[in-house]
C-alpha cells in the first residue's frame, strides 16, 4: 500500500466494533496513539 499523503489529511486506526473505538491517528508528520496503545516504526533496513 503507498499512501499519498498530499491527497490524504489523516489516518484514523480503529476498533472493527458497531461503536468503533479510534486507537491511532497518523499524518505526514505524526503518529498519535490513544492512551493505553502504542505504534511501533519500523525503518527501512539497506541491503
């Protein structure tokens, strides 16, 4: 997947429930993680 991020304003990571519960929002230069969650980055590692 490749995410644009001049077409896009954010990402929103969240429950697959009725009543969905937000655990991350993303954009270009942030990643925030509700309370009790985290995000792991991992980097591109060179061959």
């Amino acid at each position: 997947m490749s995410i644009n991020f001049e077409e896009i304003e954010s990402i929103v990571v969240e429950t697959d429930e009725k009543n969905s519960i937000p655990i991350a929002t993303i954009t270009a230069d942030t990643v925030k993680p509700e309370q009790g969650y985290r995000v792991r980055i991992k980097p591109k590692i060179k061959n």
